[in-house]
C-alpha cells in the first residue's frame, strides 16, 4: 500500500508494491493504448473564469469533462472580477469533481495522478486550483503536475477525432491571448507573433460594451454586424504592414469609440460600426496568419479559442486555404475555450516523460518557451 500523504513519483518503479502509475515512464502512451492499460489523470483549469474538470484515460481517452462558466456572474462588472472568479473556483471544484467521477463510473481511489493549470493566468484563481490539485495529490499519495495553459490549448486538436498532423501553426484568439505559434512536435512550441495590447477578444468585448452589447459582447457584436455595412466606417488595420507576425488592437478599439461619439444612436448606424470594426480586426487576423503560413512553409493551420467561433473569421480563413493550398481545421468549441480536458491530456503526455511537481507552484507570468520538450 502506498503510505496517505505521501506523495509518490510516478517515474519511481522500485518496489514491488509499485502502484500502475510507474507504467507512465516506461511504456509509450501508444504501447498503453494498445494494451488498453488504464492510466487515468484527474485535469483541473481555473486559470480566469472558467473552472474546468477532466478525466482522461491514457487507454481509453477522454472518459469525461466538466465545465463551470462564470461569465454570467461577471456581467454586472462588465469583466472579470478576480477576487470573485477566485471564490467561485472554490466553490464549484469539488461540485465538478464529484460531477466528472460519477459520469466517468470512476472514484477517488482509481485516480493516477493530477495536472492542473499553474499559469500564466489570474494569481487567486490559478491558487484555487493548484491548492485543489496539491491537496488532494497529497492526501491521496499522487503525482502531480503543473501544466501551461496554453500548451493546453495548442495540445487541444489532439483530444478530437481528426487531430491535425503536426506540424501546424496555431491561431490562437481568445479573450486573453492573440498569439501565432509554430507547433513543430509536442512540446515544442515556436512564438511567432502576439498582441502587443488588447487580445482580439478583449477588443469585441469593450468595443461590444460601448454598443451597450453587454458582456461578454464577441459574440452578440458579430450577429449585430451581420446586419451591417462593413465598409461604411474606415477603420486603420493596425500593424498590417509591419514587418513581423505582431498584432495590436487598442487602436482600433479607439478608433470605434471616435466614430460612435460622431454618431446619432440607431441600429443601422450601430450594426454598421460592428460590421466595419469586425472586418478591421478580421481582415488582420487573416493576413498575418497567411503570413505566418508563407514565412514558415507550414501547410496545416489549427485555429484555436473564443473568436475562433466568429463566422466571418472562419469564412476568410478557408477561402484563404483554398486559395493557398493549406488546411484549416477548429477544433470543437467546447475545446478551443478554457476546459479540463486538454490540461489532463497535456499531463498525460507530460507524466509519461516522468515529469512531477513536488512543490506547490503557480506562474501568472510564464513563457510558453521556457518548457521543456516532450
Ligand atoms: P478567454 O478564456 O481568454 O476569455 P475564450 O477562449 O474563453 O477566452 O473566448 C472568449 C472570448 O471569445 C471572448 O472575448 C468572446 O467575446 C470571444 N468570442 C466568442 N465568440 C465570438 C464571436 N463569434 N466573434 C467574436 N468573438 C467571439
Ligand atoms: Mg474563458
């Protein structure tokens, strides 16, 4: 028996009494699919205003995820408020582990080991779930990992059916992050371009705000600029001509503002400004990732996170691949936003390579290329 509170490597197979979980280092996660050994990893994500749950079964896949949206209870502050999204995390984990064991038919006791998000994110929320993931790898004597969340999310294509091949470039376009990147094999990652201001994301949601769209507003802007003109307003194209895959919407975001203060309010004129500003930042988007496309040679592209959803984006983007020769592939939406699942798998992969985190450790600031390849 392995001794309560003691927390076990799960690279460590000396002793006879070895738990499964030493399996992880010596056997590929192939060789464990193919004998369809379970291995299962609990993955907790609470890195801003999502709390998220996963069981995934290095055998069998993923057995089940659970997701909490705190979306509704930030409304009213018109963003996230971290104090509470903190509060909230504590609140629904343990509802959301319970929830994700029933479903899996799986207990406490049939857990290998735990991956949670360690950053970068918001401090108090990312300390809600590395205090959960400790805690319980400690009392249950479990090997836990600290996982990046954005190798979550350039790893989520994995969890579909079709997972692209590698290597891809990854759009990623949430609320948080605008960022290109070069997947070349897992666990390495290549920054190419980012926002050097406002994530696309962010930039829907304030502009959506001062249309008095509530938040947040990405999705209700782009079904008020379905309704619209799209080159009523000249908006600037910030960053388009730059000499590197870098973007930067704040001024764009002003730009909306100016022309909204000139404005007499009516729906036409509103939907108009959501059109023209919807085309400025799409028509970005689209252009520096074609050129990521070109500069690299890459011929896969995986576009990944909230704006992902956006229609005209998706529209331009396979016209462009078709045009262009590449593939284009959006993963489901349930994993190109915040969710349990591609933080479990990424500790899967990661567990398997013997990598542990003894010690409790968040990183709200930590760069994608500091990692260690898989
Ligand atoms: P984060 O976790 O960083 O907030 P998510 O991946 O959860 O990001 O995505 C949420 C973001 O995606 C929000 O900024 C939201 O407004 C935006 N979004 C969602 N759907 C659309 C859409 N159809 N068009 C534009 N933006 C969208
Ligand atoms: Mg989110």
């Amino acid at each position: 028996m392995v001794e309560k509170g003691k927390p076990r490597s799960i690279a460590n197979t000396s002793g006879a009494n070895a738990r499964p979980t030493s399996r992880f280092s010596l056997i590929p996660v192939v060789a464990l699919q193919f004998y369809r050994l379970s291995v299962l990893v609990l993955g907790i994500e609470t890195s801003c205003d999502e709390s998220g749950v996963a069981l995934y079964d290095v055998g069998l896949g993923l057995l089940g995820h659970a997701l909490h949206t705190q979306v509704a209870m930030h409304r009213d502050y018109g963003g996230v408020v971290p104090e509470l999204a903190s509060r909230d995390h504590i609140r629904r984990l343990p509802v959301l582990i319970r929830q994700v064991l029933e479903e899996s038919r799986r207990d406490l006791s049939q857990i290998d080991a735990i991956a949670y998000t360690a950053g970068p994110g918001l401090a108090g929320a990312l300390l809600v779930g590395a205090s959960v993931a400790q805690g319980l790898a400690f009392s249950l004597g479990l090997p836990c990992v600290a996982i990046h969340h954005l190798e979550g999310h350039l790893l989520a294509p994995f969890l579909s059916g079709s997972p692209p091949e590698l290597p891809f470039i990854a759009l990623l376009v949430s609320g948080g992050h605008t960022q290109l990147m070069q997947v070349s094999a897992l666990g390495r990652y290549e920054l190419l371009g980012e926002s050097v201001d406002d994530a696309a994301g962010e930039a829907f949601d304030k502009t959506a705000q001062m249309l008095g769209l509530g938040y947040p507003g990405g999705p209700a802007l782009a079904t008020l600029a379905e309704q619209g003109s799209a080159t009523r307003y000249v908006f600037p194209r910030p960053m388009l001509h730059s000499n590197d895959l870098n973007f930067s919407f704040s001024g764009l975001k002003t730009a909306a503002l100016t022309a909204l203060k000139r404005e007499t309010a009516g729906h036409k004129a509103y939907a108009d400004l959501a059109a023209s500003f919807q085309a400025a930042v799409v028509d970005v988007l689209v252009s520096k990732t074609c050129k990521a496309m070109e500069q690299t040679g890459v011929k896969r592209l995986v576009v990944a996170g909230g704006v992902g959803a956006n229609t005209r984006l998706r529209a331009q983007l396979s016209e462009k691949a078709r045009v262009s020769g590449f593939q284009v592939s959006y993963p489901k939406l349930e994993f190109c936003t915040d969710n349990g699942a591609m933080i479990a798998f990424a500790g899967a992969l990661r567990l398997r390579q013997g990598q542990t985190d003894g010690r409790f450790q968040i990183r709200p600031r930590w760069p994608l290329s500091s990692l260690s390849a898989l």
